[in-house]
C-alpha cells in the first residue's frame, strides 16, 4: 500500500497534520492504536500557560523565555502565532467551536477547581476572563450523586476562592437514577451516552430548571455532548447561560475532539487504521522506505514522507528501561539523560527531568539517527524533545502546532 | 476519636504498631485502663514496612532454633485469633542448581526439631503446586508460612483494645516523659494537627516505639543501644506466586517472595544504617537492582512483571547489655525493667523480636506490667479471637451480593456488618481495584482513625490495587473532604498522598512503571492544576 504520508498516531498532532496534508490533495494514512492523551483533556487546548512555575497570560509574549531546546523555539513567535490561527480555523472546520486567542490566555475551571490558563476553549465550556472579574455573582453548580469522578467538594471550594457566591444542588432524574444501581458505569462518558437522547436531555433539563433560582449561570460537570448535539439542545432548554467543568478521565471533551478530528480527516479522504500499531521501518538509505504494522504484517506502508506522532512515555511513543530511554519504532537518537537517577527528582510536584525527554530533531522537525537526520522522517507533539507539558501546560499548543508546521514542511510551503 | 479523654491511666504504651497495639489490647482485656499514643499513623514503622509474612519460623530452624519455635506457636495462635487477616499459602524453601542441596537435609531436621511441619517434595511436584517457581530447582520442602495483612492485623487490635475500654491517640507524638524521683509518671504530647500540647499520668509507661524505643528510653536517662537495619523491599503489580518461594539456604539478601492479595512481593536487604536516618528511608539504586536479581531466581516471571513500588523499614535490632559494641545483636524479644536495669521505676521498653510476634511481645511485657501493678489477671489474647475474625453468619453471606461489599467483608472480616450502606448513593464505588464503596469511607473515617488519604490506604486498600490510586485517590479526597468539611485541607492531602506513593515509585521508575507515574502526571498536574492548588507539601500529616 503507498501512500503519500504515513502518520504514526492518531492523537492531536497526527489527526492536525493529517487534516493539513488531505486538505492540500495528498494521500494519507493514520495508524493509530486508538488511545491519545486526549483522553485526559478538560475541554481546552493549551498553548502556553506557565513558564517557571509562574502564570502566562501573553503566550506569544512569553515564548522567548522558554528554553532553547522547546519546540517553539524552532518555530518563533511569529510563525506561532500564524499556526495557532490555522490551528483554530482546522478546529472549527472539523466541528469543534471554540472561544480564545494565542494574544491572551482566558482561564478553564480543572477538575479540582483551579483556575487554569488555557488558549481555545470548547464552546459550552467554561471560559473566564484571566485576571479580570468573575463576570457572575452566583452561580448554581449541578451535581450528579453517586457520580464520583467529578470531586464537586473541590470544584466548589476553589470558586469560592474566586469569590464567587455558589449554590450545589443535587439532580436527578429517572435516567441518571437507573445507571446508578451499576456504580462501576458511572464514568462521564457512559453518562454522556444515556443523556443523549432527547427525553433524556429534557429531563436532566427540567431538574436542572428547578434548582436554578437566584443565580446568573449553571455550571454542569462535562457529561453531555460526546458525539452529539446534546449539549446544545439542554442549553437551549434550560432558563440561564449553562457551561460544563471538566472531569476527571475519561473525557467527554477529548473523545469529542478525538472523533470529529477523525470523521473530519476521513471526510477529506485519509485513511484511519485504528487498532494497529507500527513495530518497525525499512529503510533504504538513510530514508525510510516503509513501515510495517502488527495487523497488516507483511504488507508494509510505503510512502514519500513518514510522520512520527506516537506521543510520550504514557502513549508508547517512548520507552525505557533498566538502563536508558529510547524510542521504540527506528530507534531513533532522543534527548535524555544518560543515568537513571537523572531522570526522576525525589519531590512529586518538582519537575521531573523525564517529562521533556522525546526524539531530537532538526530545526525543521526531521528526526535524527546516528547522529544523522532521516530526509524524510518528521516527528510532532508529545513525542518531541524539549518541552514539559505538565508544567508547561503547552502539550496541546506543541502537538497542534507541530502537527501543522510539518505538514507545511512536507509541501514545501 | 482522637481525643484526650483521661489524664490518668494505668499504663500508656507509646507506639502505634502491631506490638503497641497488641499491648494496648492486652492491657484493656485484663482489664487495665490504658492510653495507646502514636506519633503517625498505625502501622506507620516497621509493622507497614516488611513482607507481609506469617512465618512458619522455618526460615530461622537452622540458625536460631529458639525464635523458630517462637514463630510456629505464634503462627498456630495467628491463624485461629486473626483468620481475616491470614491467607493460608503454605510456603516452599527451594533448592537451585547453585545451593548446596545437603543443607536441605540440615534444614528438615531442625525444622522438625522446632515443631515445624516440613515435607520434602520432589522437582516436579513443586513445580506443579507452584508454576511460578524457578523450574531449575533441585529440591524443595514445603512449610507451614502463609501471607498475613499486618495493617488488618494492628487495627483489629486497636479495635478491640478499644471495645475493652482502651483509649487511642494517633498524631499524638510524645515530646518528654513526665519525671518525678527517678520514676516515670507519664507523657507530654504535642497533638501534631492542632500543635495542643498536654500531660497525661500512668503509673507504668511502656516504650513500644520500635527504632523510636532508643530516643523514647533516652528521655528516661536510659540507654539503649540499637542497631537499626534497614530492609528494602519491592511490589510487583501481579500475583505471580501462590505460595510463599524462599530460597533454602543461610538467610540473605532477597530470598522471600510472598503473594498477598493480588500482588507479590520480595525482599529483603538488610543493611544497617545510622540512626538518624531512619525517619526518611530511601530505596537505593543498587537494593532495586538486588531484589530484582535476585527475586528472579526464585520466579523469572518477575523480569517481566510491572513493579509498582519500592519501599524500606527498619528492624529495632538491639544489642545485648552485656555486648553494646553490637557484635551479638538478638533477633529475640528484648522486654527491659528500667527500674532493675537502670533504676528508672514505672518504665518498661520492650522492643526487638518480629511482627510474627507481636503477641508473645505484648503478653510478656503486659506480665511485667500487671506485676509491678499487682494486678494478678492471666493473659487471654491466645485464646480471644479478634474482632472480626469470628466466622461470618448466614445471613452476612446471604447479604454479600456486590463486589464492594464482598470486598470489604475481605478487609474487615465480620465486622464489615457495621457498613451502612441503605442509599445507591453509598454504595458508588470509590477504588473500582480494590471494591471500595463510599460507605466504606466513611466508616473508616468513623470508626477506624482515618484523618488522611494514608491512613485510608492503609484501612481501606484504596489506592493499593494496580491502579495504584489514579482516579480513587481524587475521589477518596473528595470524600474525605466532605466528611471532614476541610475540602483545602483535603487537596493538600491529595498532594501528600500522590508525594508518598512517588516515593516508591521512584526508585523504580522505568518501563511501564514510568509510563504510568506519567500517566498520573498527566491527571493530577496537567488535567487538574493540583500543583497550583496547594501551598505547601504535606507529608504523613
């Protein structure tokens, strides 16, 4: 089979840049096992939120200060700030409607009720100003009893920190009271499924309508809106502006944006072969030939440009062992530290060395092996050297941006 | 709970570990008004920090006959007084083709002679009892060990110390010993929440504290000379073995493995090591390489099984009065009269021995006790079984429908009747691995002294399946927040809690234990900001 492209992994990046490539006529295949980190979104993309611990709120303003390793360093901040509005355009396009800019951060409510810097925000989700006023007093947050992934105690206690004056109420309706008899189905995409059919949505509608008295929005934890148009039919029914606050995993938000990224990369015609995995490279020369996966076995994926976008450690795009990192597929050069030791630091919440190791690469994303780069071998997102994105909170800005830049690589713009 | 009721007693033992707790039990049953202080948490030293084993005493036969007959009576005691908390794994000292295979015959005999059953089994056999076994072996015995949950076993006993009347403080840290002519009067306590301080008199102060016995006696002018040796220890994320494997030959460094409940564990090292440092152990580089090495000599499964974690303890060895140079150190029972050794009266320290036991400890200086009390009460803990451990009845069984409430049945033995769960609500599961229900939360913060995320792992299990606490330790967080009506308070614990686990993560962060603490990471920091929801890290507080 050949291809034109051959994305390794189907997670923000490799979805960005495939998008970017079937957009521009070429043919693309994605092989993804299917798991991406946006498993973990809370319903924003972030492009630069802290740099040294402390709070952005200019991101392209704050890029010079970043190490010279990052991956927005190679890309400046100019070409930043041109990506990112590409980058937003793509989403919309795809069906995902967001709210923000890359000239200033508004923040997101985390599951634990920390304000948190964030650059495009899904409609319906919360969005407030940063370091301006709450544009509400007092607010009504819903809660799901029994639905214990959304910690509503912290969620709370944190907006009261804000000042904000907040009323809980418990709801419930005959649907979400049926799923409850089964505690272990009480996970925010399972309920986002039962909410979604029409009698559903109006019920949780009407409960929510009684609680809401005296207060200027709803606040509902994220489970409505998975693939559907749920979550705009219940703020159509309910009587005040209503937002949704991320949950704990799995999320609604990034299985939203994993499957319109995907149909929308379909609908321009790119393939996505899901449930496979790439085990190694042919190469020919310096350059990758094809590559071949557990499914297809001895049928390999030939094409002109192969992109690696298998994430970090948690998504298999990197591994260690007893004695070093190393990068799974072509075992290609990556930057870490030599000495196990080195990789981890004692105290949990200091930033650990090991969140910025990944593949290295060239100024223009080519990656490297032997200490020689691979022409036709780019790697994007979490799989890239250079960045943390725990601390950083800049793991979807690196992959989206990434992801679209080496597509303009691969096309010579 | 962890209130001062009383400031007169007639004794107060110092220590919440298995022996502290099996003192404070015995004292209450022979109906002696007692106060059990702890500094941390239950099981917070060497009773949370070791294998988890019910030795049959086989291990010691060859070298210590004395403690391996101690070992299998108080093992026989073990599986009658406190059945919920022992699995009956029988255990096998295997023989590899690097052993000498005549010491086996060495090894039989003085089992035999200790009182221990010992059976010799062919290759084969053991092989079939045992695949996980390394299947080199050349020879193998099968013996009486079994797999015992020692933070059950501690709160069982603190359970019914407490339904016999006995009153228990835990974060209470003794700062100094009342003294008054040369004989201990009582304690002073800082309460380590509120930074209260107070008095509390007893006519017999015991020093249970363990490694910590040393700088308790030197408060009495007493010296003690201990030799703390450390043990590291590893998790591994499955329960590769059935049956407990340990090597049959002298002991050494990491030639015990031990199933219990879904996961394994191996160990120890030994090494000694300074007193100070024994707040603050850390597992080594080179231990980690050590029990890996070695543990997969008695299973090679274990190369390829995740570690979860690694962790240390520390051994309250002592060196005999007459030897303080530490040449002779005892693995024995040492039960000390201050009052005839150093003329201290009023003050008993009784320290060395094992977890196994625990029991023989607490009865022997609970004798003492009562002598200098004149209190005449024979000790029943051999006979009494704990709470708990009582065979459940028909309609418990009946009752048990769910996982969660099968599980805690598990943990909690009979007493987990007193788990209301009436509303659906309750019973939302908490830690889908481990079947812990909201209702179980609560009942341990309750009835159980559970004032953090710890000391609910410990209770509860939560957080200690193969998840390894990624999502219930948020929701337990929660709950504790509420139930306490602290939700800040509660963040901050959620961060002690995930700096506590990263402890034992690190020392073995590689492969896919990596991946996870990652993955964790990625939740806890990324996903929700806990980093910039606390002020400050709280540790075991």
């Amino acid at each position: 089979m050949r291809y034109d492209t051959v994305i390794m992994g189907g997670g923000l990046s490799g979805l960005m840049c495939g998008i970017a490539l079937c957009k521009a006529g070429q043919r693309v295949a994605i092989v993804t096992s299917g798991q991406s980190s946006l498993h973990f979104n809370g319903g924003s993309l972030e492009l630069l939120g802290y740099v040294d611990g402390q709070p952005v709120t200019h991101p392209l303003e704050s890029i010079n200060q970043l190490p010279a390793g990052h991956p927005y360093q190679k890309l400046g901040a100019e070409r930043i700030a041109a990506l990112a509005h590409e980058a937003a355009l793509v989403l919309a396009d795809a069906g995902l409607h967001t709210t923000g800019n890359a000239n200033e951060n508004h923040c997101r409510i985390s599951p634990m009720g920390v304000m948190l810097p964030a650059w495009l925000t899904l409609e319906g989700y919360v969005a407030l100003p940063m370091g301006k006023d709450c544009p509400w007093r007092r607010v009504l947050m819903v809660n799901v009893e029994g639905y214990l992934d959304f910690p509503v105690d912290f969620v709370v206690s944190g907006l009261r920190k804000q000042g904000l004056d907040v009323v809980v109420a418990d709801v419930v309706t005959d649907e979400l009271e049926q799923r409850r008899h089964t505690p272990s189905e009480m996970r925010a995409t399972q309920l986002a499924k039962v909410l979604s059919t029409r009698v559903a949505t109006e019920h949780l509608a009407d409960a929510i309508n009684v609680a809401a008295v005296d207060v200027d929005a709803i606040l509902l934890p994220a489970i409505i809106g998975l693939t559907d148009d749920s979550l705009e039919r219940l703020r159509q029914l309910v009587k005040l502006p209503l937002h949704l606050v991320a949950t704990l995993p799995p999320s609604v938000a990034g299985t939203r944006m994993q499957a319109q990224l995907r149909h929308y990369f379909q609908m321009l015609g790119g393939t996505y072969l899901l449930g496979d995995t790439v085990t190694c490279a042919s190469f020919n020369g310096d350059a990758v030939a094809s590559v071949e996966t557990e499914k297809l076995g001895d049928m390999p994926l030939r094409a002109t440009h192969f992109v690696l976008a298998t994430g970090s450690f948690m998504s298999k795009g990197l591994a260690a062992n007893f004695e070093r990192v190393y990068e799974p597929v072509m075992n290609l050069d990556v930057d870490a530290d030599g000495s196990r030791s080195e990789w981890t630091r004692y105290d949990v919440l200091e930033p650990q060395p090991y969140m910025t190791y990944g593949v290295a690469t060239t100024a223009d994303f080519h990656v490297v092996k032997g200490g020689k780069p691979v022409p036709n071998v780019f790697a994007i997102g979490s799989v890239l050297s250079g960045h943390d994105a725990v601390k950083n909170h800049d793991g979807t800005g690196v992959s989206a941006l990434t992801g679209l830049a080496v597509a303009h690589n691969i096309l010579g713009k | 709970m962890n209130k001062i009721y009383s400031t007169h007693y007639d004794v107060i033992v110092i220590g919440g570990g298995a022996t502290g707790a099996g003192t404070a039990r015995d004292c209450a049953l022979r109906g002696l008004k007692v106060l059990l202080v702890e500094r941390n948490d239950f099981t917070n030293g060497a009773t949370g920090r070791n294998h988890g084993l019910l030795h049959s005493g086989a291990r010691y036969a060859v070298t210590d006959g004395e403690s391996a007959t101690e070992c299998i009576k108080e093992n026989m005691i073990l599986r009658r007084i406190a059945r919920h908390c022992v699995e009956e794994t029988d255990g096998l000292f295997i023989t590899l083709p690097e052993d000498d295979l005549a010491y086996q015959s060495t090894f039989v005999e003085a089992c035999r002679k200790a009182g221990i059953r010992a059976d010799v089994l062919d290759p084969a056999e053991a092989r079939r009892l045992e695949p996980a076994v390394n299947p080199t072996l050349i020879g193998a015995v099968r013996v009486p060990d079994a797999s015992i949950d020692p933070f059950r076993l501690t709160m069982a006993n603190v359970y019914d110390a407490r339904l016999h009347g006995a009153h228990c403080l835990t974060y209470h840290e003794v700062e100094g010993l009342i003294i008054n002519q040369n004989r201990v009067e009582g304690v002073k306590l800082l309460n380590k929440f509120t930074g209260e301080r107070a008095e509390v008199r007893g006519h017999i102060t015991i020093n249970a504290a363990g490694i910590w016995g040393q700088r308790i006696a030197s408060m009495a002018g007493a010296k003690i000379n201990m030799f703390p040796a450390k043990g590291a220890l590893l998790i591994f994320g499955h329960r590769v073995n059935n049956m407990v494997i340990n090597r049959c030959r002298k002991p050494a460094n990491a030639d015990i493995l031990v199933p219990d409940d879904a996961v394994c564990v191996i160990g120890t090292t030994s090494d000694r090591v300074p007193v100070e440092t024994v707040d603050d152990m850390r597992v080594t580089d080179e231990e980690v390489q050590v029990l890996l090495t070695e543990g997969e000599k008695l299973a090679p499964a274990l190369a390829t099984t995740r570690i979860l974690r690694a962790y240390a303890g520390v051994r309250p060895l002592v060196a005999s009065d007459d030897d303080p140079s530490g040449r002779s150190i005892s693995r024995g029972i040492v039960c000390l009269d201050h009052e005839s050794r150093d003329g201290i009266g009023g003050f008993i320290t009784i320290t060395g021995g094992k977890m196994m036991t625990y029991r023989l400890m607490a009865e022997e200086v609970t004798n003492m006790a009562c002598r200098k009390l004149g209190r005449d009460v024979a000790c029943t803990t051999a006979e009494t079984p704990l709470p708990g451990s009582e065979p459940q009845q028909e309609k418990s069984i009946e009752k048990t429908i769910s996982f969660a409430s099968r599980a805690a049945q598990g943990r909690h033995g009979a007493l987990a009747d007193e788990i209301k769960a009436d509303r659906p609500s309750d019973r939302a599961l908490v830690c889908e691995c481990e079947g812990v229900s909201v209702a179980e939360v609560r009942y341990a913060v309750e009835k159980l002294h559970v004032h953090n995320l710890v000391n609910l792992r410990r209770r509860t299990r939560v957080g200690m399946g193969t998840c390894q606490g990624k999502l219930c330790a948020c929701r337990a967080a929660s709950l504790l927040g509420r139930f306490e009506g602290d939700p800040e308070r509660a963040k901050q614990q959620l961060a002690g809690f995930l700096d506590e686990r990263w402890k034992g993560v690190k020392p073995v962060a590689w492969g896919s234990t990596l991946r996870e603490a990652q993955l964790t990471a990625t939740i806890y920091q990324g996903l929700c900001g806990i980093d910039h929801a606390v002020t400050r890290k709280e540790g075991e507080q």
